[in-house]
C-alpha cells in the first residue's frame, strides 16, 4: 500500500533501527539515560533554547506546555482549527481547567494579531486570565514567515502573554523558509517539535524552553504518565531524525509540488489554492465523495485522508516520484469516473 493519510506512518530507516538496537541506555526518570540527555541538549542547541526534554508524544508536548504555563482559570488564545485546540482531546480544560479562547485562522495560516488583541481579557473577576498565546507552524503545510512570527513575539510583550509555538512540523517550515530551526524557533519562549511525522523517527516529540520552564514541565511529564525508562533506544531515533532527516525534507516538499501540479485542472476535484507550501496537497471536492474516493483508493493499493468535503495528502520519506505519478492517477481514475457518471 502506497499511504498518504499522514508524514506519521513512516518506516524507520535501517540506520535508525542499529541506533535503536545498540544505543547506549540507562533510567532517564532519574536523568541517566545517556542517549536521552544527548538529544535533549542536541535540540536545546538546534532550536536555540536553554534546555529541552524528550516527549512521548506531540499532543502531550504541548499538553505538558500548556499545564506549565498556564494555572487553572487562566486561557490560551489559539486557532479554531489548531492542534492543541481541535484535535487532541480538550486536554487543556479536561486536565489542566486551563480555558481555550479560539479565532479563525487567516487565509495564510497566521491568527491575525488585530483580532487577538480584541480576545485579550480586561483584569476583571468575571474573566479568565489570558495568559498565552499558541500559534502553529506549520499550519496544514501553510508556513508562518519568520517576520510574522517575530511580530507574534513583540505583540505578547506589549500585551504582557507567553508565546508558545506547536512547531510539529516547523521542521518543514525551516526547510521551506531557507532558515535554521534555530530561527524559527527564537521568538516562542517555548516550542514543540515532532520527530515522529516528516523527520522520520517512530516515536517521540521535543519540548524546549528556559531551564526553569524545563524544570517545571518535567513534573508535569511525570504527571501525565510520559516518565518513560529505558528511553534512549527511542531517542537514538530521535538524533539521527534531527539530522539526516531534516536534510531531506526538501524531496517532500518538491514530490507535494509535482504532485499539485498533476492534479491541476482535474474536473470534480480542485487543488487548494497557494496551499501547497510544503508536504501537504489540499483538494476541495463536492458533498458524497469520501467514502467513495477512499474505497477507490484503497482498491487500488492507496491509502489517504478523506472528509466530507475536502482531503489531504501528505509526502513523506516513504513516498518515491513513482509514488506520487500512481497517486496522481488514482485520484484522477476516481474523479473522471465520478463526473462522467454524474452526466450520464
């Protein structure tokens, strides 16, 4: 099967799986797992933070970030269609009384600041205490551009609020940006980054902050179950996603381009305009396609994403110009039967 439901489903590489098989472990609930503490102070340095610590998962990264932060009763401004806000669970308020103060996403991927300022609460009793700022980058393959996300930053200090970044594929920004990981992360007091979807790595994620903000998040680790052991057999993954696969996520992104361009013009279907910035193609279709593509597709040795009105497909290191050429062709095969059985 071809899959493209998402850059999570990706094999480790034979060189992952020998660092895994003979890394170098020890407890790291007690810090002495030595492979951990190489990746933690690996991705300190590359994301131009004090400290870093090794994560179970995405969605608990920011979870632990957010509990950190924020007290109960306080809220978070974030996008309406964000991660930490739609898809992982209402961790925040189911876990931390921690209060989501949502707004539409521009066109561009941006929250636009004008409008989150009119979402700042006033000092009041009747009112949660605003306290942070949640953006996302990448934000459906769209990218923030270094000089917006510097704005974010100045715009949280004038309004006294944190500045957390769910940077879960800011890996591809930084390729798609031309720019160090380093760069894109230097504005957010914290940052999350997945290892586990395009950099390649089976499990795992990064959080990064100050060193009193790592101290403080690595209670909340433990809280939320993510103390693990023998990590480093895990994080040995982790180092070699942080540099061999952060080199080739340009091939991602040039394979989603081809692809855009393949499905071009194609009746019944339409690529999303100006979306297409990294590993993600975006395509629009009528009501009564879903089902029906995904069968198409997976009669046919294809996996992938589709909703009720729109779907995406996601490039990843799995993925070959073959691949995106027999991709291409099954969708095309779907909808030209598609429109021609809606004229006949």
């Amino acid at each position: 099967m071809i899959d493209v439901r998402s850059d999570t489903v990706t094999q480790p590489t034979d060189a992952m799986r020998d660092a895994m098989r003979n890394a170098e472990v020890g407890d790291d609930v007690y810090k002495s797992d030595p492979t951990v503490n190489r990746l933690q102070d690996m991705s300190a340095e590359l994301l131009g933070h004090e400290a870093a610590l090794f994560m179970p998962t995405g969605t608990q990264s920011n979870l632990v970030a957010l509990l950190t932060h924020c007290q109960r009763g306080d809220e978070y401004i974030v996008g309406s269609d964000a991660h930490t806000y739609k898809y992982e669970g209402g961790g925040a308020a189911a876990l931390g009384g921690i209060q989501p103060q949502p707004l539409a996403f521009g066109n561009n991927g941006e929250l636009p600041l004008h409008e989150v300022e009119q979402l700042i609460k006033a000092d009041d009793v009747h009112f949660a205490v605003t306290k942070l700022l949640c953006l996302e980058n990448t934000q459906h393959g769209r990218v923030q551009s270094l000089g917006y996300m510097q704005t974010a930053r100045e715009f949280a200090q004038q309004h006294n609020l944190l500045l957390h970044l769910d940077g879960a594929r800011m890996a591809n920004a930084a390729v798609a940006l031309g720019a160090t990981l380093e760069a894109v992360a230097k504005p957010f007091h914290t940052v999350s980054l997945c290892l586990s979807k395009g950099l390649g790595a089976p499990v795992g994620s990064i959080l990064v902050g100050d060193k009193a903000f790592i101290e403080q998040a690595l209670r909340w680790r433990k809280v939320t179950g993510g103390g693990m052991r023998q990590a480093g057999v895990l994080a040995a993954a982790g180092i070699l996603a942080l540099t061999d696969g952060f080199d080739r996520l340009h091939q991602d992104h040039e394979r989603a381009a081809r692809l855009a361009e393949l499905l071009n013009d194609l009746p019944g279907v339409a690529v999303r305009k100006d979306w297409t910035q990294t590993n993600m193609v975006w395509l629009d279709y009528d009501a009564g396609h879903a089902s029906a593509l995904s069968a198409h597709a997976e009669s046919r040795g294809l996996l992938l994403s589709a909703g009720k009105v729109s779907g995406r497909v996601v490039i990843h290191r799995n993925i070959s110009d073959k691949d995106v050429e027999t991709v291409a062709e099954i969708i095309k095969s779907y909808f030209e039967q598609a429109v021609s059985s809606s004229k006949s």
